[in-house]
C-alpha cells in the first residue's frame, strides 16, 4: 500500500502545490511585472510563497492521492480480492492509517516552526518589491506618471539611440502652486552611477515656473509672478531610486503571521489584559461622570483579571423638572439650553463611539491571534479527515487515474475551502467564537468521513441510484410495482400442485398475520412492520417460482403483488393470493386453466 500511495501522493502534492501557486502568481502579478527584479529575488520569493501555500496544497493532495490508489485497487480487482481473502478494510488502510498520523504531526510542526519564518520572509519581500521604483519605459503620446511628482510626455522616440523627442515636462515636486512646465524638442533619460538619482538632458526648449514663495507674492492685481527660461541646453537632477532595498522583516515578525504558539499565546494574553485595563478605565469614567449636577461615589472591587466599579443608587429629595427649561426669561435662552444640551450629548457619544472603536479594533487584533493559533491544530485534522474521505470513497466508486478522483476530489474540497473560509471570516468579525469558526470546516467534514468509512467497510452501495430513488418513493408514499411479462421460453416449468402447496401456505401465514393485527389498535397497526419480514422472503419465492408460467393471467395477477408488505396492503395480497390458487386449480371463470 505505501509502495502504491506515496508515489501518487508525491506526485498529487506537487500539483496542487503548482495550482495554488498560479493562483498567487496570477494574484500578485501587478506588483512583481515591471520592477526589473533579478532572477535570485523572484526565485527567493516563490520559494518562501510555495512554503506558504503548502497548508492550502496539502489536504488536496492527501484527498486525491487516496482516491487514486483506493480507486485503482477497485477498478483492477485487488480490493475485492483482497476482501474475499478475509483482510478487511481497516487492516488494508492501516499503513496507510499510520503513514496519514506521521503527515498529520509533521503538519503541525511546520505549522508552527517553519510556516512563520516562510510567512515573515515572503511579505517582507513582497512590501520590498511593492515600494520599489518601476523601471522606467516611457510610452509614445502619452503621459507616464511612474516618475514622483513628475508627468512626462513625449510624442517619439527612437529606440536605437534612445532620444526623446517633443517633450512636455510638469515638475510638481514643489507643489502645485510652485510647479513647473519644461518644453523641449529632444532629450535623453538616464540614471546615476548609484541608481538613486534620474539624469535628463535636454535640448532647445523653454521652462514656466510660478514663484508664489517669492518675497513678492501676489501682485495687487491678482497676478502671480513666474519665469520664464529659455535654454539649448538644459540638465535635470530628480530623486528615482531604481535600487530593490529590502525591509527590516522584525516588522513582520511582530505579526501574528509570523510567530509560533508560545509567542501567539503571549501576545492574546498580552492584548487582553490591555483591552481588559482600557475598559475597566472606560467604565471608571463613565460611573464617576456627573449626572444631573449629582456625581457618585463609586465603590471598588478587585477581581481576579479586572477592576469592577460600582455606581451606587443616588436618592434626590424631589424629581428634576425637566419642563423648567422651557420656562426660562426668552426663548432664545430655552434655544441656547437645548443647544447646549444637544451638542454636549453628541460629543460624548462621538467619544464613545471612538472609544467602542478603538476597543473593536483590539479584540479583532486579538481573534486574528487566536485564529492563527488555531490553524496549526486545523491543518493536521483536515489531513487525516479527509484520507477518510478518499480512501473510502475510492473503494466504493471503483475508479483509478486522474479522472473521476480529479473531478470528486476538486468537488469535495471546493465545498471545504467555502466553509473554511465563511468561519474564518465569521470567527475575524466576532460572529462565531474563534474555535467555533475555525473548526466549522472540520465539524461538517468529520460526519462525511465517518459516513463514507462505515459504507466502505459493509460494501454498501453508496451511489446506487435505483436504492436512492426507492428511498424517495417510499418517502413520497409512490408504491412500485411490478412488471412482469409472459416469457417466450421457460426453463423450468410449473408444477400446479407444487404452486397450490406454496399459496396454501403462504395465505394461511397471511391470515395469521391479519388475525394478529386486527387485535392490535389502529396506531400499532399503522407502524407494525417487523413481523412482516419473513412474509416478503415467502412471496419473493413464489414471484420467482411462478414468473415461469405460460398463463398469461398468472403473470398478470403476479403483478398485483407489492414489493413489501405492510400492514396496509396485506389485505390485497391475501385477495391476489387466493385469485392466484382459483387460476391455477381452474375454479375460477375467467378462461382455460393452467
């Protein structure tokens, strides 16, 4: 079995880790096309994105590859052969059992020693490569803004010497009021030895400048002085970086991205003590704020974790009259008095409402920590439910290769990720309780796993479509019935005194039966269905045996017969029963006998 599985599994990991990553790359192409990053930096960064991406590949591959080799076991005949011989599933998948326990635990290591440096790493380089200078490929006839604070046009260039030519120039690196606007008719752009500065020569042109910070400012007529230059030669020195500089990765160290649990475990302590201390201070100071002139004493109680203030009961020797502000000299004072009011409620609720913001934002802060810690726990659970799924599920469909897998297995952890990702969005907003949202995913899985396990290991027929729909018949209350017909050539004939002796028989288990049942009350009767049982075996062998008569009216009456007997049809199969006995001993007056 491991000879079988880990080839298939190697192979099904490495693509799906392929897939994930051209998701990423088709994601983050914008920020990474254009840049003119070396070779040894987009290699390093798909490197630590392709050990980012291993928790997402993982449960895929364990998915597929399971499939694969339970479903080519069954298409090939090794798995029945292996049954008849006596091995039951469980001793077949116990290899394999063990193989999925030692994935699981290296899951969780890398979860939580290697994913956080490949995480810290990938993002530092990623907000390295997004804050560094494009180069520098300036369009013909239109604008290119790639430059700070600079807008630059040309309408052609010549590729060969790489000379510009009808230039337009707009310098807003002093703001917009102190800009400038360069005309020139030829020029050429390069960069400094150090790469940090951009060099433009230009040719026969002329320059605007506004000098609004000029001791002269605006003249009395509303006019703003400016300058105006023109040059054959001109030189420009600009401020353009082009060097790949890489951040400080303590930054993203600090993140919940890119620590273990012990530190996760730290900093959710850490932050709910903060949250903890800020709302006992907010509280302290809403109890002790004054109330209708009136402030409280507050008593205080040290708990455990937090500090509890009390506001006691304030008793007033007579109700404020709230009408007295009406009833003021003018009603410019009652205005003024409303007014007042009125803004003084409003800023205290803009500064609770900060406040309630400010708290929010904290204990989001503090499920994000807590969501991160619950993923190193999650990734190993998934890995074995869902070898529960596929190695099951590839025994029961019978279907090696890349085809049926691919699409059940494509299928399956579609409706994984679409749960996984609806309870980390529920736990990241406060919806769910975080364990609750991170293991939702697992919790809807696990019942699948187990329901697939037990019909694999009873050989049941999972998707058998006849057993489905008389399953919905029966729940919709549509009776099957039976289609039996006349057969052209019969193998064995009946025998007429052997077909009466078999009726006999069973109408007088019948009768007994009916006997029983009318002395029960009508709700027992409604739900008795275990005594019925061996009825159906009886009737089965009397179909069988008398499907082989060459009277068309035997098999017509046959028919009449259900397919289960319930308590409700036993009358009708008594009357068909005794139909059949006349038929076949020639009493009845319908034609010839038998």
């Amino acid at each position: 079995m491991l000879q079988s599985f880990l080839p298939l599994f190697i192979m099904t990991f490495f693509i799906c880790l392929f897939v994930v990553m051209m998701q990423f790359l088709w994601r983050f192409v914008g920020d990474i096309v254009g840049k003119g990053l070396s070779m040894g930096v987009i290699a390093e960064l798909f490197f630590y994105a392709s050990l980012s991406m291993v928790p997402t590949a993982l449960p895929l591959a364990v998915l597929l590859a399971s499939l694969m080799s339970f479903g080519n076991l069954g298409e090939k005949f090794e798995l029945t052969a292996l049954k008849a011989s006596g091995i039951s599933l469980f001793r077949i998948m116990r290899p394999l059992i063990i193989l999925m326990v030692f994935i699981a635990i290296g899951a969780f290591f890398f979860q939580n020693n290697v994913l956080p440096v490949a995480q810290t790493k990938m993002w530092t380089l990623m907000f390295s490569v997004r804050q560094k200078t494009p180069e520098v490929e300036i369009p013909e006839r239109s604008f290119y803004d790639q430059i700070p604070n600079i807008n630059l046009y040309i309408d052609h260039k010549n590729p060969e010497t790489g000379m510009l030519y009808g230039m337009i120039l707009y310098d807003l690196t002093r703001g917009m009021d102190n800009s400038r606007v360069i005309l020139a008719d030829s020029g050429s752009l390069s960069f400094t030895e150090n790469k940090k500065h951009l060099f433009l020569q230009l040719y026969s042109g002329e320059m605007f400048e506004n000098l609004r910070d000029n001791a002269m400012g605006v003249t009395t007529s509303g006019y703003m002085p400016f300058r105006r230059e023109q040059f054959d030669d001109k030189q420009i020195y600009m401020a353009f970086d082009v060097n790949f500089n890489r951040m400080d990765e303590d930054g993203i160290r600090s993140q919940y991205v890119g620590q273990d649990i012990s530190e996760l475990r730290h900093s959710i302590d850490s932050i709910g003590a903060r949250v903890d201390s800020i709302g006992s201070v907010y509280a302290h100071e809403i109890l002790s704020a004054p109330m209708m002139g009136l402030t409280p004493t507050l008593t205080r109680y040290e708990g455990d974790s937090a500090i509890v203030y009390r506001r006691p009961p304030v008793a007033m020797d007579e109700p404020l009259d709230i009408d007295s502000v009406f009833n003021s000299p003018s009603a410019s004072y009652a205005k003024t008095y409303l007014s007042q009011a009125l803004n003084k409620a409003r800023r205290q609720k803009m500064d609770y409402e900060y406040r309630s913001i400010a708290l929010s934002e904290e204990a989001k802060i503090m499920r994000r920590h807590d969501i991160e810690m619950q993923k190193k726990f999650t990734l190993s659970f998934a890995c074995i439910i869902f070898f529960f799924i596929g190695a099951p599920l590839g025994a029961i469909i019978k279907k090696g290769g890349l085809g049926t897998p691919l699409v059940i297995s494509v299928l399956l952890f579609i409706l994984y990720f679409i749960i996984e990702n609806s309870g980390f969005k529920l736990a990241r907003d406060g919806k769910l309780e975080v364990y609750q949202g991170m293991w939702l995913s697992s919790a809807v899985l696990l019942p699948l796993g187990i329901f697939f396990t037990y019909k694999a290991v009873g050989d049941s027929a999972v998707f058998n479509v006849d057993a489905y729909r008389a399953f919905f018949n029966r729940l919709i209350g549509k009776v099957p019935k039976r289609h039996l017909e006349l057969k052209e050539v019969v193998m064995s004939e009946v025998d007429p005194a052997e077909a009466l002796a078999m009726l006999s028989a069973f109408d007088a288990e019948c009768r007994r039966e009916a006997e029983v049942l009318a002395r029960k009350n009508k709700l027992l009767r409604k739900f008795t269905r275990s005594g019925l049982h061996h009825l159906k075996d009886r009737l089965n062998d009397i179909v069988d045996y008398l499907s082989n008569s060459r009277d068309a009216v035997v098999v017509n009456l046959l028919n009449n017969y259900p397919f289960n007997i319930t308590s409700g049809n036993l009358v009708n199969v008594i009357e068909t029963t005794h139909a059949l006995s006349k038929r076949i001993s020639g009493t009845d007056d319908s034609g010839d006998s038998l």
